[in-house]
C-alpha cells in the first residue's frame, strides 16, 4: 500500500504554486448545472445510534465541465504558464512521468491526439489548471454524485467494471466518446480515470491504514463489510485506486475536468 501525503501537507505545497496565472473566467456552455442531491460514501461513519448505510452527505448545486480537459485545452494552458511545460515542472509536483506522451513541451507525440483527455498530468498540476479558468476541482463527493446520475442507463456497474478491465489504450479516444449522465456530463465512465480534490480523504476519515480511528478490516478480506454498499465493486475499485495515488502522480489513463461553486446565479 503506498503511503499517502497528508491533506494539509498538499495544501501547504499548493500554496507555492501561484494558481493566479488566469486565462479566463468560466465558460457556462462548456460546464453543466449539476442539481443538488444527496452521495452515500462507500465507508459510512454514522454517528452513535444510526445504523450503518444510513448517513447520506448533501452535495449542493455546483457546475461540472461536460467534458474532461482535452492535450489542446492543457496545451493552451502550458504556453501561458510556461512552468508547468514538461520540461520545466518540478519533480516534487510532477513526477517523471508528467506529460509523458507529448514529444516536447509543445508537441504531442501524437499529432492527431489534440482531442483526447490530457493524462500524465498531476493532482498539482490540474489543479493549477482549473484555478488559472476561474475553477477548480470537483471534490470526491461532488465526482462521485454526478458519476452516479445515470438513472437511464442499464447496468451501468457492469460496463464501468468491463471498461475497468480492458487494458489502457495507447491511443485514448476523444472526448465526448462515451455515454452522458443525466446532467449532460460525459466521458464520467469509459475513458479515463479523474482526479478529485480530496481524492486523498481517507486519510481524515478514518478510511487510511495511518489512521488511529480506522476500522482495520476495510483493508483485509472482510472490508467489504463495513461498506455502504458491499456489492459496489466499481466504487471498491476506485477507493483502492485513490487511495493508492500521492499529489505528485503522473498515469497514463489518469486525468481531470474542472468544477466550480454555484452561486445563485441563472445556469
């Protein structure tokens, strides 16, 4: 199990980063309205008395990018703010790996490639990217509610776990490829994985190995157990994958899209 990064420590780092290099405020089209609902996290923590599956967390109305970030979308961004370039990004932001499928700081190393999400790139780094529109990441609640709103599509657990198990293509498709969620949001399931906000809650949860309050079986063969809904495998598939990652991560199916808060103004 790798170790995690401490939230604060994550956030004490992005503060170095300078998430002021703005290219423009929020584009409404581009973003849908995401109606307020409610998110059942796939470890509960009820409070004395409730029954475990009971606790559900409110997620208000917020704007969801309809597509995740496309290679011309990050490349924009990188010629702006040229410390984010593939050569130029520092190691404890970016690993080795960052933008690893371009050729150069401005280049793909596919040129037909320009439509397909970004990957290789960092939870700093999407980050940046997302302040820098006037957004920012969804959290894990928000992600995980707008990824759950498919009240049309039928077995929809199975095909997340069929796509969960083909193997990555070298050549990712384009964005809008796959199915939209009741809101319009695409690409949710089907095309790559996405960094959250808090993608490394567990650790003040109670849901980390570090964790003194943790409930040592959801890490062993009866975790399921003690799961909201222990027939979820999609759900088990993508705590253990979060929970696996550190801020400076780079992955070859691993991207992101852009959130940001609603305020009362009309979508």
């Amino acid at each position: 199990m790798v170790r995690l990064e401490p939230t604060l420590f994550i956030f004490s780092l992005s503060c170095c980063l300078g998430l002021s290099e703005g290219v423009g405020g929020a584009d409404k089209k581009s973003m849908a309205l995401i109606k307020e609902g409610f998110y059942t996290p796939l470890y509960l923590d009820p409070s004395p008395g409730d029954a475990k599956g009971d606790e559900k967390l409110r997620v208000g109305m917020f704007y969801l990018d309809r597509y995740p970030v496309t290679k011309e979308n990050f490349l924009d961004f990188v010629m702006l703010n040229p410390k984010w370039r593939k050569s130029n990004a520092k190691r404890v932001f970016a690993d080795t790996m960052y933008l690893n499928d371009w050729q150069s700081d401005t280049e793909f190393a596919n040129a037909g490639a320009s439509a397909s999400p970004v990957t290789f790139v960092s939870w700093f780094a999407s980050r940046a990217y997302c302040h820098a529109q006037g957004k920012r990441l969804p959290s894990l609640a928000e992600w995980e509610y707008a990824a759950a709103s498919f009240k049309t599509e039928k077995d929809l657990n199975q095909k997340i776990l069929n796509w969960y198990s083909r193997p990555t293509e070298k050549i990712l498709g384009s964005i809008g490829s796959t199915f939209a969620n009741d809101f319009g949001v695409y690409d949710l399931h089907g095309l790559i994985w996405e960094w959250v906000e808090d993608f490394n809650s567990s650790l003040v949860t109670g849901e980390s190995r570090a964790d003194g309050s943790l409930d040592k079986a959801a890490f062993c063969g009866s975790g399921g157990l003690g799961a909201s809904d222990f027939k979820n495998y999609a759900a088990f598939m993508r705590f253990g994958f979060r929970s696996s990652l550190q801020g400076s991560f780079t992955i070859a199916n691993l991207g992101f899209r852009c959130a940001r808060d609603y305020k009362g103004e009309a979508p």
